[in-house]
C-alpha cells in the first residue's frame, strides 16, 4: 500500500499511479478499449468479484477515466466507455503489450495483434507504423487476436 | 489481489502487469531510472518500508528489470541499475508523467520536466522532440526538477 505521505511528493508519475497504479484499473481500461463493456462481460473476462469490479468502476468514473453510458432503458442497462482522458493511456498500454509479447513470450505466439487500421504495419517501438510511418493511436489500430482459431 | 487463473489468459498486457502490477514497482523503477540507485536513498525518496523495499528489489531483480552492483567492498556496498529490459519500460513512465502532469497538475508547475539532450525540446504525444522531431528515449531525455531552488 502506498502511504499517504506520498501525495505530497512532487511527482506526476506518482500521481498518475494513484489512480491507475492497481494493475485492475489498467486490465479494465484494456477491456473496455477494446470492445468489452458490460458489467457481466467485464466480469467474465476479468475473472474478478462483482464487489471488486464495481469499486473499482466507481473510482475510475469518479476520476473522470472511464463513462457510463446506459443503452438498454428497461431494464436500465449501461456500457462502460472510456473517456477522452483514459483514451489518453492507450499509448501506456500499447507499451506495456509490446513489452509482455518480448519479454513474456505465450507459447502459441502474441495473444493480441496491433495493426494499423490503414496500411496493416504493425507499431514500432515508438508506436508508429512499420510499414508507413504514421503514429499509430487508438483511433486507426485494430487490435484482434492472435491466436488461429 | 490478482487471481492467479488470470495467468492462463491470453494477454500480453495482463502479463506486464504480473511484474509491474503494483505500483511500488514502477516508482522503483522510476527512481533508479533518475538516478536514485542507493538501498537508503530508494527508502529516503519512495517514503516505502525496508522490508517492502527489499521484497520489491529482489522480485524486480529476478525478473530481469534491475540488476545489483557492487560500488564498494568494505562495507560491501550495492547500486540499483535498470537492465535493458527495465529500460525499455521507458516510454511507459514517460507517458504516465504527461498523463499525470495533464490531468494531476501540481500546484507550482510540472514537478519533473523532460527535456531532448541535443535540442532542449519536449517530448510530444509521440515521445517525439517537439523542436526537431528526433524519438525520445532514455538515453537522450534529460530529466530535471520543474520547481524553482
């Protein structure tokens, strides 16, 4: 647990780690990036408790990272979207994939498949297009899965 | 607390989060990246308990992220240092620092400014020199207190 006295220390990566810095909140923002946005799916997909996944939905609503939209009125159904500021992580969990798939290899090759929605190059090490050249961002790459089905 | 089934998921992102998915780890990281590579000096800075600092360092190690010198024999004493594995988690920290200092800003200004070695410039939403357009990486960032002495 990191002690409160650390709010105090002068440091955005610090700051930023108070909110995102319990790895649930990054795997939730992963999910809901990429397509996985009802409360039941998120649940599935995590593996995590409904008590866990709701706490930490709240907080980062309350922060302003994820939105709730409602889509179905009766019942009352909502889908989980991320905000302008949470799009913003995508490049930390772009890095934090191509760094997995190098170092912590799956046996059966990379679960997940960055591509440019465009040219079909995949991010280079700094997240631009091996193939083009341009910077790839979340709203021209398509992230599938790896895997032959 | 993650549930270890989430190993059996196909996710490169879920995997880096294994190894960084505490917060403490990515500080850990952040401080001997900076130059805070000193056992006391890491307990100084983080504000963190010996005993969880220890943990931490011996689990970074064995996974390859940091690596251990020895700078003095008698007194036998050690330094941190990022291995090219930790460094290549770089850009993570950098983008977590423009997040943070977008959406957390501290009171006096960005505490931490990140400047490109050649040219003096700023890294963009790309990690790109925002003066010549040069990709910035460790090993040509220069990483300086933002707070006026």
């Amino acid at each position: 647990m990191l002690r409160r006295e650390y709010d105090t220390q002068f440091c955005s990566i610090a700051r930023a780690l108070e909110v995102l810095g319990e790895r649930w909140s990054l795997l939730i923002l992963r999910d809901v990036m990429l397509g996985v946005r009802r409360f039941d799916d998120l649940v599935t997909n995590l593996g995590i408790t409904r008590s866990v996944l709701t706490a930490r939905l709240d907080f980062l609503i309350a922060e302003g990272v994820l939105k709730r939209d409602l889509y179905q009125e009766h019942p009352p159904r909502y889908e989980y979207r991320a905000t302008e500021k949470g799009r913003q992580l995508w490049p930390v969990l772009m890095h934090l994939m191509q760094w997995g798939d190098e170092h912590y290899p799956a046996p059966g090759g990379p679960p997940r498949i960055a591509a440019h929605a465009d040219c079909g190059g995949h991010p280079d090490a700094q997240l631009r297009c091996d193939r083009c050249g341009e910077p790839m961002g979340i709203r021209n790459t398509r992230v599938s899965s790896g895997r032959k089905s």
